[in-house]
C-alpha cells in the first residue's frame, strides 16, 4: 500500500526504475537540441535568450518523447506571461526526435538574478 512507503522504499524504487527506452546518444542529442532551441527565445524586455537568464527550471523527456517544460518568468506581471510559454512550445517542437512538448508555468521559485549564467551578466553588464 503506498501510504505505508517509507522514504527508504521510494529511494529504493528509483534505483530500481527502468532506464530510458531511449538510447543515451539520442537523449544527449535532444537534450542539446532543446537547449539550442531554448537559446532562440528571448524576453522581449531583456536582451538575453530565457534559457541564459535561467527561466527553464526542469525539463523531462519521457520514453514517448514527450518533453515536459518547467519555466518561470521574471516577474509574474510580465507583459508577455501569456504569450512566452507558447514560444518556448514552439521552439521545443523544432526538435528533431520530439513527439509532444506541454508547457507549465511556476513561480515557485521565484525568479531571481542569481538564476542567470555568466553569459547573461555579462550582456546585461552585470560582472
């Protein structure tokens, strides 16, 4: 019965948990692919691309190919909260290999500027 797992068992579970049905070259692949794709959105407001300003949280590819996106915004009020994670789809969907992308939106986190790369405090002269 699950309400009687212990944490020890759901550890325990996970280690025994099946290994992608997708090969790890390909998986590797995607995995770049995406972060290339993720590369060709930027905030309008910002001139750095989302995935640099650390908006991507969490992104899942299952045995399907179904790719399952994380993301936050900058601000919960942005201008473009309506429209972004409709373009981070799209970009996603270019992917070879990618059979479906869903999308959701948190701020839980929030976003914050220690989030962003290196490469992205340097565009915004923040170094």
């Amino acid at each position: 019965m699950a309400d009687d797992m212990t944490s020890r068992d759901v550890d325990a579970a996970a280690e025994t948990a099946a290994p992608s049905a997708i090969p790890q070259d390909e998986l590797n692949r995607i995995t770049d692919d995406l972060i290339a794709a993720f590369k060709t959105v930027f905030d309008p407001e910002i001139p750095v691309d989302i995935y640099e300003l650390g908006l991507i949280y969490k992104v899942d590819i299952d045995d399907d190919r179904k790719v399952d996106i994380e993301m936050t915004l900058t601000a919960p009020g942005c201008p473009v909260a309506g429209d972004m994670p409709g373009w981070i789809e799209t970009a996603a969907r270019t992917v070879e290999g990618v059979k479906d992308v869903e999308v959701q939106l948190t701020f839980d986190p929030p976003w914050d500027p220690s989030r962003m790369s290196d490469e992205a405090r340097l565009a915004l002269n923040m170094l």
